[in-house]
C-alpha cells in the first residue's frame, strides 16, 4: 500500500481526464441579480473558501452574477470514495481549482458548490454563497442554475452516503428561488450548440436535474442519479 501523501498525490494528478466539467460560459452581467424575497430554507453551514485555502491569486476574472436561480444541477467529480473528509478534502478542492483554471482554462473552480461524503458543504467558484454567481459547470445552462458538485465517484452500484444526498438537499432548499418546486420542472434556454440542446432552444428539466441531463457525460454517476428523486424530496420538505 502507498504511504497516504502519494496514493493522495496519485488520486489529484489524473483530475483533467477524470472529472467531467462543461466549458464555462459568462452570459451573466455583474448585477444582473433579480432582488427577491429571503430564501425558503435556511442557509446550511458552509466551509468558506479561506478554510480550503483557495488560490484567490489564480482566478482569472470577477465573478459574474445571474437571475435568481431556477434550478439546480448535480455533479460527481470522479475522485475515490475513500477519502478522509478532515484531511484529505481541502487538498482534492484546491487540485480540483487549479485543474480548472491552469488545465482548462476557466476562471475558477467550475461548481458552485461542492459537498463531501461526510455531509460537509464547501464554498466552491467565488463571488459569495448568498448571491447567484454563475458557475462553469454545465455547458449551455449555467444561467440561473447552481452546480453542487458530490466528491467522489457514483457509478452505478456504488454507495452514496444519506449524509452527502442531505446535504445537497439543504443547498438546493436555501437555493433555489421562492416559490420554485423542487419536485417540479423548469424551462431553460441553452446558450451553447455543445450541449444536448441547439444554442436557443427551450428545454424542459427536472428542477434538480443531474448534468447528463443537459450536456452528453454520465455525470453524476448512475447511483448518485438514481437517489436524485430522494433529494426531490427531501428539498421539498426543508421547504415547507
């Protein structure tokens, strides 16, 4: 068995193959925010980026801001199950960071947010967690979305802790726009030909929608896809 630091150091170094990201997009407009009333659940505890030691020094642009979010989009990022949530997470965010910027090319991190086997929820792309910052993570439909990000690979028979999936639930119940239904559709218009639906054309999706469901990947992984209308749920009722 490798010493920790190398299997970890192994685990990071493949994250530009591995972990299935969309081109970002900046069709939002700093200030573009719609005003609205206060959010329908309570914000969840939320590890900031100081806390992972974000590289504040290599994000590209400011962020931009979008309406007030519509609907929200879930990820896996590809790394193993096995990770140590306390020791291990900080170091996977701040790989997963420079791979997007240095790797891909984007501004910053692509998630919004990214949420931890363990249940904890970190402050992923900057520009504050109480505003609609657009995110880099769904090709053609980051406008009025969120992208939360589960860390960790959900192929089909794999375990999806109840901790992450709740987790999620709360980020998706704090987000999402008064009056939206997490059990409900939405329709959005793609802004980019590369995802499943021509530049311009009105889709319709599940309100919390896995990525495959709007750019051609397997993203979020089928077990993690399977458990999305347990989180339908469980968002609707942080709700009520």
């Amino acid at each position: 068995m490798w010493p920790r630091k190398v299997a970890l150091a192994v685990a990071v170094l493949p994250l530009a193959t591995l972990v299935t990201w969309s081109a970002p997009e900046r069709i939002g407009v700093p200030e573009r925010e719609v005003t609205r009333a206060g959010p329908a659940a309570p914000r969840p505890p939320i590890v900031g980026r100081a806390s992972w030691d974000a590289d504040e020094g290599a994000v590209r642009e400011e962020p931009a801001y979008t309406g007030s979010v519509e609907g929200v989009v879930v990820h896996h990022t590809n790394h193993p199950n096995g990770y140590d949530c306390e020791k291990d997470v900080p170091e996977l965010l701040r790989a997963m960071q420079e791979a997007h910027i240095e790797g891909e090319g984007w501004d910053d991190l692509g998630y919004n947010f990214v949420v931890d086997r363990c249940g904890n929820v970190y402050e992923g792309r900057g520009g504050g967690v109480d505003r609609a910052v657009l995110g880099a993570h769904t090709k053609g439909f980051n406008d009025r979305t969120v992208g939360i990000a589960a860390l960790g690979d959900f192929a089909e028979g794999a375990e999806v802790p109840r901790a992450m999936l709740t987790a999620i639930a709360a980020v998706a119940a704090w987000k999402l726009r008064p009056g939206a239904d997490p059990e409900g559709t939405v329709r959005l218009v793609s802004t980019n030909d590369a995802s499943r639906y021509p530049e311009g054309t009105t889709a319709t999706f599940d309100v919390i929608a896995g990525h495959r469901d709007g750019y051609h990947t397997d993203c979020p992984g089928q077990a993690l896809y399977d458990a999305l209308p347990w989180v339908r749920a469980e968002t609707a009722r942080l709700r009520e």
